[in-house]
C-alpha cells in the first residue's frame, strides 16, 4: 500500500511538472537517435564536441572508472562556462531491451542499490564523501525507473541528482539532472518535466510483453544495479573533477 501510494505520488508530481513546462514554452529539441526532448526557454545544447573533450579528460583521469560517454548535454542559456550547475546529461544505452520483471526487479532492489553507490563512493572518496542515494520509483505507464542522488564534492559542495531511466525496445535513455543542493528543490520541476515531456519513436516505444521470453533481449538485470550507481556518481564526480582542473590552468 505504501509502495503504492509512493508511486501515485510520483505520477501526479510528474504530470503537474509537464503541465508547468507546457505553460513556460518550450523547445523540441530532436535527436539523431529516435527520441524528441523538450527543453524549456533560457537553456541551450552544450556542443558535442565539448562533451566528448570532457568524455576524454575523465578517460585519462580515471581510465579504471566505468566509461562515460555523453550523447547530449543542456546547461542554461545565460552560463559563462561549460557545465555550470544546473545542467541535464543524455546518454542512450544500447543494451538490448530490457524485459518488465527485470524492470519490476530493479525498482525494488533498494538495498542492492545502497550498496553499489556505497561501492562506487569509496571508489572516489579522496573527491566525494557523505553521497545517498533514494528510493527507486517505477513509473509503469511510462516504463521508467525514477531515483535521486546526492554528494558532497570537496571544493563544490553538495551536489543533488534526479537520475530517470526510460525504457525503449533497444535498451535505455538515461536522463542525468544536477544542481547545487540550495537550487535543486527550485529546478526539480522543470527536470521532471524535461524527463516526462520525452517522446519516443514508434519504433523506440517500449512495448510491454514483446520479446521478454527471449533471453538475448534483456540487456540489463540485478548486476548492472552496480553500474547504474557507479555512471550517476562518476558522471557528478569526476565530471567536476574535470571542469575544476581545467579552470585552474586557465587561472595558472
């Protein structure tokens, strides 16, 4: 029942952040991969180009760390640097598809996931300390797994995340929102509209039932719970990590 409750909850919070985002205007913003964003006004694109130089700098700092890679990225219009918080990070998982009981598995793997943020905190725990992570919220009428994040970044602060992981036939789009914790409850809105506003192709549209007895389609289970943790962490952590160093040489 409260599992329940939790979940409408989370539903009508949604659709009342769509429902502000509508009333703001915004942007289609169109991919080369399937799916349609909607960003509100005042934000814009970081450059690909930027993404994969940042990609390539947390390569070299952390080549033992999971691979990051950034499809698209988004930070406010008015920001004089690259990757000032708030900003929003896109990656599309190409895993194969992800049956529903793995779906329903993941959203109640609470402990499990405790437990590979805490792996991949002590990974980094010269850079980051104190980070929680919440509960996972399965959306089924969207197929989309909702869960926040927070770590305090030496030299930064905390730093809160709204990670969503919306379900496709070919795998996944992950959907990564920071901002500083004072400005997070301020923005919380606007990245859940950002997150539920997304629309799928028809042929990227989860469809429920289709392909979940063959085995070679599900790409992710119970062992990528480590993984999702350590991406949201490292994307937050060593990302930081990188802006920082290279604004201290520009300051050198």
């Amino acid at each position: 029942m409260k599992r329940a409750l939790l979940v409408l909850s989370a539903i009508l919070s949604l659709l009342y952040a769509a429902n502000c985002l509508a009333q703001e205007g915004d942007r289609p913003f169109p991919t080369k991969d399937g799916f349609t964003l909607h960003l509100p006004a005042g934000w814009k694109e970081i450059p690909a180009a930027v993404l994969d130089s940042y990609a390539q700098d947390i390569a070299r700092l952390a080549p033992q760390a999971e691979k990051q890679a950034f499809d698209y990225g988004f930070q406010l219009s008015g920001a004089k640097k690259w990757f000032a918080y708030p900003y929003i990070l896109v990656q599309v998982h190409r895993t194969g598809k992800v049956p529903e009981e793995q779906l329903r598995i993941l959203a109640q793997s609470g402990k499990e996931m405790d437990s590979g943020f805490a792996k991949a905190r002590e990974s980094l725990s010269s850079l980051a300390a104190d980070g929680k992570i919440g509960e996972t919220v399965l959306d089924p009428s969207t197929h989309t797994l909702w869960t926040r994040m927070s770590i305090h970044v030496h030299g930064a602060g905390t730093i809160n995340g709204l990670i969503a992981m919306i379900l496709t036939e070919t795998g996944f789009i992950q959907i990564s929102c920071y901002a500083q914790e004072r400005e997070f409850p301020a923005y919380l809105p606007l990245f859940q509209a950002v997150v539920r506003s997304t629309v799928l192709s028809d042929e990227l549209q989860y469809r429920s039932g289709a392909g979940d007895s063959d085995p070679a389609s599900g790409g992710i289970g119970r062992g990528a719970i480590v993984g999702i943790a350590v991406v949201s962490i490292g994307s937050a952590v060593l990302l930081l990590l990188v802006i920082r160093r290279r604004r201290e040489k520009k300051q050198c």
